[in-house]
C-alpha cells in the first residue's frame, strides 16, 4: 500500500514537469524580439492609469478656483481701504482740531498708497536684473520711470494746501489705474489672474479716489 502511494505521487510529479516545464523554458529563453512587444504592452497599462489618474477636473473641482487670486491678496487689498473711508468720514464728522488732523493723516496714507502703487513694478521687474535686455521698451526702461513718478507727485501733494493735495492724490490714483490696466499684462502669465486682480484694483482705486475727493470737498464747502 505505501509503495504504491509513492509510485502515484512520482507519477503526478513527473506528469507536472512534462506539463510545466516546456512553458518555463519558452518563457526563460524569450528572444529580444519579443520585448518590444512587451514594452509597449506596459506602456500601455500605465499610459491608461496616468490618464485615470489625471482626468479632466470635474464641476468640483472647477469651483475651487472661481476667484483666481490668493485669499489673503483678496483680503489685505480690500483691507487697505479701512483707513480712507474711516479717515474721510472723521474729516467730516469728528470735531476740530480732530478733523483737520485726520485729513493730514489722510493725506499722508494716500501719498503711501500712491508711491506703493508705483513701487510695484519695480518689485515686478526685480527679477530680470542682471540679465540680458530682452529688447522690450517698457521692461527694459519705462516701467523703471514710471515706478519713481507716483512717489514724486505724492510726496509734493503733501506740501500744498491740504484739499487740492487731496484732489491731486486722487488723480493720481485714477492716473496710474488707467496706465496699470495696459502694463500689467507684462507681470501675469495667467490672464484670469490678470482680469481678476484689475477688477479688484478698479474697486480699490474707485473708492480710495472718492474718499479723497469727498474729504478735500468736505474741508472746502462744509468746514469753511
């Protein structure tokens, strides 16, 4: 009995290797023909999970990027006009010498903002110091002029009479909007970015402008 369970168990072993064996040796001795073939089968496989992996963005996803600048730009930008309207709205309704101070100090941070709008291209063009002019009129030379004039015409709205500095101010501001709006598209690569930022910047300008303008009216028509 035991022996011929062994003759049994030989004969399953010897019946597996007559099976098995002819297909390990044609896969052992596969020629070099073969493995183009089997390249592109695997290039194939894994071209098909990189593009389950990177499928177009759903409606989702799309959602995320409705405003295509930073939060945090979004909110100091528009943080920046808490001064004027605080500052325009004490000119008119704080008591004096309270409202005459408030609109110094309201004409000093609309000096600020206007040099800081111009200081922008000089901190936009920072980048290409050192290199090799690229042949363009604006970035090689204007955006360099344009970015110091803000600053000379803020600085001498300061030193005349408080209302017309104002209003001078509040030009200026409109001023570099309108130039802005045209050379802006030299900084962004992404023109939803461009379009979102001078949107923002319109609102800014339009509300920064009117503070001015209405604190210089205030002081001439309602003070005096």
């Amino acid at each position: 009995h035991v022996r011929s369970r062994r003759q049994r168990q030989m004969c399953i072993r010897d019946s597996c290797c007559a099976r098995w064996l002819p297909l390990a040796t044609s896969v052992v001795s596969l020629d070099v023909a073969s493995l183009p073939t089997i390249n592109n089968f695997q290039f194939t496989i894994h071209y098909l999970l990189f593009s389950i992996n990177h499928s177009p963005s759903t409606n989702s996803d799309k959602e995320v990027f409705v405003n295509p600048l930073p939060p945090l730009v979004t909110k100091l930008g528009y943080a920046g006009l808490i001064p004027f309207v605080g500052l325009a709205l004490m000119v008119q309704l704080a008591p004096t010498p309270l409202n005459y101070l408030s609109a110094e100090s309201l004409a000093g941070y609309g000096a600020v903002i206007t040099a800081f709008m111009g200081a922008m291209h000089w901190g936009a063009n920072l980048h290409v110091l050192g290199k090799a002019p690229r042949g363009d009129r604006w970035a090689d030379r204007n955006a360099w002029i344009w970015g110091v004039i803000p600053a000379l015409v803020a600085w001498l709205a300061l030193h005349i009479y408080i209302p017309v500095g104002l209003v001078i101010l509040a030009s200026a501001l409109v001023i570099q909007r309108n130039i802005d709006k045209e050379t802006y598209r030299y900084y962004f690569s992404n023109e939803e970015a461009l379009n979102a930022f001078i949107t923002m910047r319109n609102r800014l300008t339009l509300v920064s402008a009117g503070c001015l303008i209405w604190a210089a009216l205030v002081i001439l028509f309602v003070q005096n």
